[in-house]
C-alpha cells in the first residue's frame, strides 16, 4: 500500500520538472484562440512550456502579487501600472491591441447603430432600459465598462433590473447575454470565437475609446525568489520579436484581423 | 434538443478515434480521483468504523460536524486550499499550487467526510449485531475495527463508490487550485467549463457524456473486481 502511494506521488508530481513557465491570462485573449497558435511556436522556438491560467485580470494580479505565476498578460492598464508601482512586477511592456464591440439584439432597441461614440451608444441603452449584461467581476473588460458608464456620466450603482451583473467570465456573460437578448460589452476576439450567438449581432464598434491594449509584466523575482525570471525574459524577447508580430498581425477569424502587434523593439 | 444530439455525435467522434487530448484528461481525470479515493479511504473507513465502535465525550459532537462537513461547497474549499498552497501562504515554499497534487489534497477534503459518514452509518448497524460476540471475545478495539471493516466491506464499497462520484464529479475545487492548466492540470470537468464558457455546447456535452460513461465503466470494474453483485453472493 505504501508503495502503491509512493507510485502515486511519485507520477503527479513528476509533470513539474521540464523548463515551464506560468502566466497567468485573460479569458478574453484564450477565448481569442490566439494562444493556441502562439504557444507551439513558443515550444518551437524557445523550447519553452507556457502554462497559462485563464482568469480574470483582477485574478490575474492577484495571482502575480501572490508569486504564484511568473508573468501576467493582461489589458487594465491603470491597475498594471499600480501593480508594477508597487512593486509586484518589474516593467510593463506593451505588446499588442484589439478593440471591443457592443453587442445586441439584432432589433437594436435602444438605436445604437446610429451612434457616433460608445458613451452615446450606452445613454441611449440607458435611456430605453434595455438589458445590459456586465462581466461584474473585476475584469479589464468590467473595468473598461464601468470607464465607459463614467465618461457618459452615468452610475452603474443606480441602474435599475436592467441591468445585470453576472460576475462570470467573457463566454459565460456571452451565454447569458444570448439568452437574455441583451446588449453586452465584449473583445471582439471572444465574440468572433463564441459558438452560441442566437439573435446577439455587433451594434457598436470602431470609436478608438473601444481600443484594449494588452501588456505582458513579469513577476519581480527580488519579491519572490523562486520566481522563473530567465524563462519570463525569454519570452518577453519572444513577444516582441518579428516571428510573433508575424503570427499575431496574421491571426484572423472569419476573414477578419483580431489583433494589432505594437510592441517597441526595444525593451523600456 | 439540437444541442443534446450534437452532444452525443460529438462524444460518439471523440470516444471512437480516440481523441489524444480526450485521453490525455480522461486519464488525469481518473488519476487525481482515484488517488484522492485512496487516501481518502484510508482515512476515512478506520475513522468511520471508529466512531461507531468507541464511545467517548464529544461522539455526538463529532458526527454533527462530520454529517455538517458533507455539505462543505467545494469552491470553499478550493479556496482555503489554494490559500495555504499559494506561494504567500504557509506552505507555499512546496510549490503545489496549479499541480495535480494540489488538486489530489482538495478533493481528499472534500470526499472524507462523505466517505467517513457512510461508512458511520453502515457499522453502526453492524456494531448493533456484532456487539455481544465482540466483547465477549475480548477483542481490542483495533480488532473490533478491522473485523467490522472486513464483514461490512460491501456497504464500505458503496462509501467509496459515493465518494468517487463526489470526487470524478467536482469542478469548484480543482479549478482553483489546479487552475486548468492544459496538459498539466485539465480534467474533464474544468474541460466541460471551459467548453461551456465557449459557447461550444456540443463539445462540452461531449465531454460530459465521456465523464458519465466513464463513472458507470468504474462502478462495473469495481464490482467485478470486488465479486459483489454477483450470483448467490449478493
């Protein structure tokens, strides 16, 4: 028996063992599918085992400042750079764009296809008290949302039933959304990749407010030691190098480019 | 209804070519369960029979918390967990977080005092009958303990089953601690809500109807191994 528990262990912890590094993602980019194309060509070519953790970004941070992973991919860029002032991450290094899209019903009650910017697009959702889903869980995409309620000088809190805090994540909101008829605000990358859209259609999109800069920001390792800084450099260099801007400028879904490359070349 | 037979097409494809990402978390589904089974046993079938056996103060105490701790939520425990295996928290210097190991200690929490119940349950029954005959042979309690063990082992087997089910069937738990890592920490279950979360219902039925076919296949091996069930000695 105790051998047979020796075994046991012996197998479960054996996976740890090659040269592995955890980032911690959102949903928003896994759900994009880029990541299925970027990491084979990482294990190509840096011979590096990316285990992503698919979380919202205030899990992510968390999960950085805790030294649980060793870098983090995320797009909130005023929490990144709280996280990087205090001290959690070295630097944060830009390394590409998508934009998100108000989705809705296809009868589009509230008439946001006839508007010019996405602060219009949700008084007008206001103004008619459609149904609104939001992520409600701290997310970049819940954080932009509230942004964006804030500069068309509403207040999420005094919403009335319309609107709806579901506090899961991209494709789960998405699904609620289906289901309710709703509007909701997405990444386009998650909305193109979505299998169950039912009546939802893309309403609103293109005001350069919409635009989600995504960063990568390794985990000091003078905070914690075990960290695997070197691999986490590595892949850095691989981010921001010519063979990922190919792949990333190259991604597309449906015929459409999802993500824009927009990393300097040289490390900040 | 669409969904349901898309949901069934796409288990039928994924189980007859034997899909090598669907063996690959089938396997590890099976692995963390059966461990997590193992050693929750070895705790928890002595302990439940102990109970039964020995009287002592705070007994009543004991079984309310155990009977109470069946219900524990497993994102609860996920999360207490993940706590004390992360890297700030006090065994984080193991470096468990986000492994199957990690995964192995949530669902032993979660399905010990489900097993330990049960089996409470079943030997006391048996206790009632085997009472006289034990104490008159002056058997010490670990005696008692192992003879009631073995004499009960069908209703024991029943625990473990009800245990295993809790276990193979758990999503809450192992998806924070093991955090759904591809190759490394999915399981079927994480795999089921990442499909769900997709929107890609088909797929995550599929998966879902593997994991049903999957706990039926180790309740038959169980019984065949263990020879219960069978003709003239059910």
């Amino acid at each position: 028996m105790i051998r047979a528990l020796v075994l046991i262990f012996g197998l479960v912890t054996h996976a740890a063992q090659a040269d592995t590094l955890r980032l911690a993602v959102t949903t928003s980019f896994h759900n994009s599918g880029l990541s299925d194309v970027l990491l084979p060509a990482i294990k190509a070519d840096i011979d590096l085992d990316v285990q992503l953790l698919v979380v919202g970004t205030g899990q992510a941070l968390r999960l950085g400042e805790a030294g649980d992973v060793d870098a983090i991919l995320v797009h909130s860029k005023s929490a990144e750079e709280a996280f990087v002032a205090a001290g959690y991450g070295t630097h944060r290094r830009e390394i590409m764009y998508n934009d998100f899209v108000i989705l809705g019903p296809d009868t589009d009650p509230a008439k946001i296809e006839d508007q010019s910017t996405a602060e219009g697009s949700l008084r007008a959702i206001a103004a008619v008290q459609a149904i609104f889903i939001s992520r409600g869980d701290n997310s970049g995409t819940h954080k932009k949302e509230r942004a964006l309620w804030q500069n068309a000088g509403l207040d999420p809190a005094t919403h009335g039933d319309w609107y709806k805090e579901v506090g899961a994540g991209m494709g789960a909101s998405l699904n609620t959304a289906s289901g309710l008829n709703g509007y909701i605000l997405s990444d386009r990358a998650s909305w193109l990749n979505f299998g169950n859209p039912g009546q939802l259609a893309i309403l609103f999109a293109g005001d350069p407010e919409l635009f989600n800069q995504y960063a990568y920001i390794p985990v000091d390792a003078a905070r914690h030691p075990h960290i695997n800084a070197d691999a986490a450099a590595r892949l850095e260099a691989w981010l921001t190098s010519p063979a990922a801007q190919t792949l990333i400028d190259g991604y597309m879904i449906a015929g459409q480019t999802l993500f824009t490359f927009n990393a300097s070349p040289t490390s900040p | 209804m669409n969904d349901i037979w898309a949901g069934l097409a796409s288990a039928f494809w994924l189980i007859v070519t034997l899909d090598p990402d669907l063996v690959e978390i089938t396997l590890r589904s099976l692995r963390v369960s059966l461990s997590a089974l193992l050693i929750a046993a070895l705790i928890a079938l002595p302990f439940g029979t102990w109970l039964a056996v020995r009287r002592f103060r705070f007994r009543r105490a004991t079984i309310a918390v155990l009977n109470a701790l069946m219900g524990l939520p497993p994102v609860v425990v996920g999360l207490i967990v993940y706590l004390l295996l992360s890297r700030s928290g006090p065994f984080g210097v193991l470096g468990l977080l986000f492994t199957p190991t990690a995964m192995i200690i949530a669902q032993v929490i979660i399905i010990t005092p489900l097993i330990a119940s049960i089996t409470h349950q079943a030997m006391r029954e048996l206790w009632a009958e085997y009472h006289d005959l034990l104490i008159s042979l002056n058997t010490s309690n670990w005696q008692r303990i192992r003879t009631l063990i073995f004499d009960g082992r069908r209703a024991l087997l029943t625990a473990a089953l009800a245990g295993f089910g809790r276990a193979i069937g758990e999503v809450g738990a192992i998806m924070i601690v093991g955090g759904n890592i591809d190759h490394a920490t999915r399981v079927l279950t994480t795999a089921i809500a990442l499909e769900t979360g997709k929107g890609d219902f088909a797929l995550a039925l599929g998966l879902g109807f593997v994991l049903i076919a999957l706990a039926l296949l180790v309740n038959f091996a169980i019984h065949v191994l263990s020879r219960t069930e069978r003709e003239g000695r059910w």
